[in-house]
C-alpha cells in the first residue's frame, strides 16, 4: 500500500502539490486543451485525501485560467493554459536559479563567455 507520506512532500502544503501535478499534466501535454481534467471526486478518491484540499488547488487554477468549469459537466483544460504554464515556470526559472547563477559568476569573476561555455559543457554531459 502506498502512503499518504510517498504520494506527497511533507515540507509543502498537499492542496498546491495537487495544483502542480495538474500543471505538470498539462505542461506535459498528458492533459490537453480542451480535454476534461479530472474530477475533485476523482482526486479525492484517488488521494485518499480531503476534499477541500483538493478544491484548494483546482479552484486556484480555474481562477488564473487554467481550468474552466461546465456547469454539471466537470473542469476541462483552457486554450492557451499550456503556454501560461510555461511562462510561468520560465519566469520561476530564471527568478530562482539564473539570478543567482549570474550574480555568482559575477562576484567570482567568470566571464558571460565562461559561463556559457560552462553552461554547454552541463548540457553537453547528459
């Protein structure tokens, strides 16, 4: 049996990790424009996990656009929700991890050369 524990990381709330898995599905195209998300009941019966957790994390994405809601039908994926997604993520990105990628190099001195060479050599070796 898998536990609650396996399913979820235990240092962020349960209602955005939902969130992020319907965004993966989406950025990953398993879910596309247009196709039906699954149900808040599907995913509480699948989670074993509180309903309004659940509808946390959903209603968050039909409020930015993601989702949108048919009346007595279900959610479904918005047009354009897979591109919102990815500029979203691509601003993340470079607030997270290249700001300070790039203000390191700078205090050590490395060059924006340097740097993409470096950069080549990391994508180089996967």
């Amino acid at each position: 049996m898998i536990t609650l524990s396996r399913l979820f990381d235990q240092d962020k709330p349960i209602y955005l990790q939902i969130r992020e898995k319907i965004e993966d599905q989406i950025v990953n195209q398993q879910l596309k424009e247009g196709e039906q998300a699954p149900s808040t009941n599907q995913l509480v019966s699948f989670y074993k996990i509180n309903h309004a957790t659940v509808s946390k994390g959903v209603n968050q994405l039909v409020e930015e656009g993601i989702l949108f809601k048919k009346r007595g039908i279900g959610m479904f994926v918005a047009e354009g929700a897979r591109e919102k997604l990815i500029q979203k993520r691509k601003d993340a990105f470079s607030d997270n991890y290249v700001v300070g990628l790039v203000q390191e190099a700078e205090k050590l001195g490395i060059s924006t050369q340097e740097l993409f060479d470096l950069i080549k050599k990391c994508k180089g070796s996967e």
